[in-house]
C-alpha cells in the first residue's frame, strides 16, 4: 500500500472524528428550534439555552489537560480512540433524554469528548504524515467540522432532534473503527520512554526553563491567538446562534424568513473549507492567514456600520437594503472560512516542536475552551444590549490584536520540515543538511 494511502487512511479516523464535533455544535440549533416550536417535553429559558450551548466548553477545558496524559503513557492511537467514546455516549444521552439536566449531561460528554481530540488532531497529522501532505491533510479538518455542521442542520430540517441525534452518532462509531486500524506514531514510539510532559510534573524548575525557550513561547503565543481568533471570528457563534446573527444583520423577524440564507451559509462554509485544501497546496500560509484576517475584519466592520446606517435611516434606499446585508454576510463566510479556519487546524500543528508538542498542544488549546465558553454565553447578551452590529466590531478589535501580535512572530510554515520551523524560532538561518535528510526519512512518516 501506497504511503499516502496510509496517512489519509489515519488521517480520515481524526476527520470523521471532527465531522461528528461539528455536528455537536449545528445540533443546538435543531434542538432549541424544534423543541420551541412543537412545545416539546421541556420548556427552554434563554438561560438554559446558553448553558447548553457553551457547556461543551466547560469540560474542554478538563479534557485539554487529560488529552497528553493519555497521549505520552498510552499513545497517539490509543488517546485518539478514547476521545470517541465521550462523543458516542452524548448523542446517546440526546436521545434518551427529555429534561434539561440530560441535556446539559450531553453536551459536557460532548465538551469531553472535544477537549481531549482538539489537542490531538493536528498532532496526528503533524507526526504521521509528509511535509509536502501536511498543510492539505490538515485542510480537510476544516472541512470535516462544516459538513458536520451543515449535516446536523440539514438533517434537523427533516427528522426529529432524537432522530438527528441517532445518525450524528454514525460518525464517531465509524472513527472507533478506522482508528482501531490505525498505526501508532513512529515519533511517539522514538519519545515514549523520556517525555517533555512528565518532567513538567516532576519539577517546576524544569518547567520554568521550557517557558523560557524561543521554540517554545514563540509557537504558544502564536498557537494562543490563532485559536482566539478561530473561536471570537464565528466558528462556534454563527452555527449555534446564527438565526439571531441574521435576523439583526437581515432585519427580520421570525426565524423563518432567514432559513434559506442560513443554509447558503452552511454550504457556503463546506466549499471554502474545500476550497482552502488547493489554497494551503499551493500558497504561502503567512498570504492565506493575513488576507483572510483583512477581509475577515473589514467584512464584520462594514456589517456593522451597514446596521448602524440603516438604524438611523441614513441608509432608506429598498435596494440597498435588501440586497447589502446578504452579500456581507456571504463576504464574511467567505472571508473566515477560506482561510482563518482551516489555518487554525494548520497552524496549531505546525508550529510546536516534537519535544514539546503535547506540553504546548494542551496549553494553547487550554484557552480555546474558555475561549468558547465567554463567546457562546456572551453572545445572546451582547445582541440584547449592544447588538448584533456592536458585538461584531468588538469581535473585529480582538480579531485584528491577535493578527498583528502573529504578523510580528510567525515565520512561514509552508513545505518545511517541524525542525526546520523549530529553529527558525531559535533564530537559526539554516538547518543542518544531515538533520533534516533524517527528519525527511521514511521512518519519521506512517508507511
């Protein structure tokens, strides 16, 4: 069998992983939509929505630190196939539940299940694939958690929650399979017995000396705010409250009159997502990152000022006002999802060294979950008081301080070995011809 055969098989086990992630964060919508209009077995407050919604952030954050304790005593493969279980008793739990409490109960199984793969996916696909691979393997992430999205959304329209809940379930049983197939990493089995992670633990000396290297801060802070600007851009706000965006952003009143533009949304980031695997092959990862953060913020900027216009009927011309508001909102999907969403899966998997890559994995995306859950529970807050068109330009600020903290930091990644990338932040101009002939040999790949 083919070596890239191999490594897109291993490689598919994490992406039908992240399509069953992504149908966790579209299934809110399904929930709260259905259940509001046919009465259902409970009666939802906006508080219960909220919690329900960000809940998933609130075991992340226990999962993130578990994740590279299983990861450096059992394994990549192993840590990777016990990620799926939380995830498959969520969705169980959806489906035998009819209360709140069960809900809640769901969605932190889901929460689990998110905090321990988000530090392992791209160090799958950092340790098991090729350079020349890497950035295209990496894509297909982004768009494995837009077609869970779009799936759960699309399904949702048609079946029942409980039954929407039952073919979510679909995708982690048949990632426990492929997964269960799969190889250990050949850069686990090489580290396995002299571990970053543990000497942490065993001393805080040691550790102060890690935060302290070029390799290691550099690549924190950079993985920090790219997943900052992953989650503050709309990854998780838009699927779970994107009815609200649209109905402020559209001026409508019912949920209703802005389901089709909803779903051209979804498809919208699906194609992008698809898109961005020939952008990542074939273009520089600094041009992808800082031309989509441009538009990205200057799309929510000008959705913002479109609203503000048209409150204080300045703005008062019916074609302006019918046809601006959509064509914005396609811009920003485009935007963010072309480029700043399949670079934060990229990104994250590049940048650590090998030495420190479970240690730094773990501590960046241990900000993403509380990341998640201030966006998911203040949204609902910020579009009661200052609107929709006054959380997007807070959202813009934060966008464009983590671009430019990464604009002055991050070396380009495109088509370089992880060593190469390490010394770079070392500041070292070239890489010993020897090392990185090693690092580029057929036992550091998936075979």
């Amino acid at each position: 069998m083919k070596p890239f055969i191999k490594q897109a098989f291993v490689v598919s086990g994490a992406a039908l992983n992240i399509v069953g992630h992504g149908c966790a964060h579209g299934y809110p919508a399904v929930l709260f939509s259905q259940i509001k209009s046919d009465g259902g077995p409970v009666t939802l407050t906006d508080h219960d929505m909220s919690w329900i919604a960000s809940a998933v952030g609130v075991m992340g954050i226990l999962g993130n630190f578990i994740s590279p304790i299983f990861m450096t005593r059992y394994g990549r493969q192993k840590a990777h196939l016990i990620c799926t279980v939380p995830a498959l008793l969520g969705w169980v739990v959806f489906v035998l539940g009819n209360s709140v409490p069960l809900f809640l109960f769901a969605r932190i199984l889901h929460g689990l299940a998110l905090g321990l793969r988000t530090p392992l996916a791209a160090i799958l696909v950092a340790e098991y694939t090729e350079p020349r691979y890497r950035g295209a393997f990496l894509g297909t992430f982004a768009i494995s958690l837009g077609l869970g999205i779009l799936l759960a959304h699309l399904w949702g329209s048609y079946m029942s929650w409980k039954m929407t809940a039952v073919v979510c379930s679909v995708f982690p049983i048949i990632a426990m399979a492929i997964i269960s197939l799969s190889p250990e990493s050949p850069s686990w089995k090489k580290i396995k017995l002299n571990t970053l992670f543990g000497s942490v633990f065993d001393s805080i000396k040691a550790a102060m000396r890690v935060f302290k290297k070029k390799e290691f801060y550099k690549p924190l802070v950079i993985a920090i705010c790219m997943l900052i600007v992953f989650e503050f851009g709309g990854a998780h706000m838009v699927p779970a409250y994107g009815n609200l965006i649209l109905q402020s952003v559209l001026d409508k009143d019912d949920p209703k009159d802005v389901a089709w533009q909803f779903t051209v949304m979804d498809f919208l980031r699906t194609i992008c997502a698809l898109l961005a695997i020939f952008l990542l092959k074939n273009v520089k990862r600094r041009t992808i990152l800082f031309t989509s953060g441009v538009f990205t913020v200057l799309s929510l900027t000008l959705i913002s000022v479109f609203i503000y216009l048209r409150k204080y009927e300045i703005l008062t011309h019916s074609w302006l006002l019918d046809t601006v508001p959509m064509i914005l909102m396609i811009f920003y999907t485009v935007s963010f999802c072309l480029g700043l969403v399949p670079l934060n899966w990229v990104i994250c998997g590049e940048v650590f060294p090998l030495t420190y890559r479970s240690l730094g994995s773990t501590l960046s995306t241990s900000f993403l979950t509380p990341a998640f859950v201030v966006s998911m529970k203040t949204a609902p807050h910020f579009y009661s008081s200052i609107g929709v068109e006054g959380a997007f330009l807070v959202y813009s600020g934060t966008l464009t301080v983590c671009l430019l903290i990464m604009y002055a930091i991050l070396p380009e990644t495109k088509d370089r070995t992880l060593q190469d990338i390490e010394d770079s932040f070392k500041g070292r101009k070239q890489l010993d011809v020897e090392v990185q002939l090693s690092l580029m040999g057929k036992d550091n790949i998936v075979k």
